[in-house]
C-alpha cells in the first residue's frame, strides 16, 4: 500500500475541522443567546450614553428598589462629572428605566 500524500492529510484535516466548526458553531451561539439575560440585551441596544447609565445604576437594583429615585442618585453623578450630557440623561432615561425594571425583575429575593 502507498503512503498517504501529506497535503491531502493536510487538506482532509482542514475540511473536516471546518465541517467540526461550522456544525458547533451555530449550536454555541444559541446556547450563549440562552445566557443573556433580557436585561443584558436591552441595555445592549441602547445607545453608548444609554449604556454607561444602565451600567452605573444596575449593581444597585434590588426587588424592592425604587428604579426612579436609584436612576436619580446615580445619573446625576454622571451629568456633573460631564459624562453624559443633560440632553443625553433625559432623551434615553425611559429606556435605561426599562431595562432596569427587567433586571429587578430578574434579581432574586
């Protein structure tokens, strides 16, 4: 019997770790989508001023909090130290609202 060529090895190697990927990769991504909270995504589509509100204020999120007064005490630090805008603070507090009230929905008792 002859010896197997090496760059067909080598090729049969690429293919069959190409087919390995592609058929794990879909099934990764969905089981990583599984992982992402609801809140995660929302505060994912926000935009970046958004995003660094979101982010300041949601540690902080418990069953019983009050999501208004929390957004207040953490925002406003945001808007004096120029790291968001007024402007910015008023035009995404409704979304950064609800995507917090998601995550006191998820956060246990």
């Amino acid at each position: 019997m002859k010896p197997a060529n090496p760059r067909f090895l080598v090729v049969t190697a690429m293919g069959a770790a190409m087919l390995t990927a592609a058929l794990a990769g879909p099934t990764a991504a969905f089981a990583r989508e599984d992982s992402i909270t609801p809140s995660a995504q929302c505060a994912a589509a926000l935009p970046k001023p958004g995003r660094l509100m979101y982010k300041a204020t949601a540690s902080h999120v418990k069953p019983n909090s009050d999501v208004p007064t929390l957004m207040r005490a953490f925002i406003s630090p945001l808007v004096m130290e120029g790291k968001v805008t007024r402007k910015e603070a008023m035009d995404n507090a409704n979304a950064v609202g609800a995507c917090l009230l998601l995550r006191q929905q998820e956060t246990p008792d």
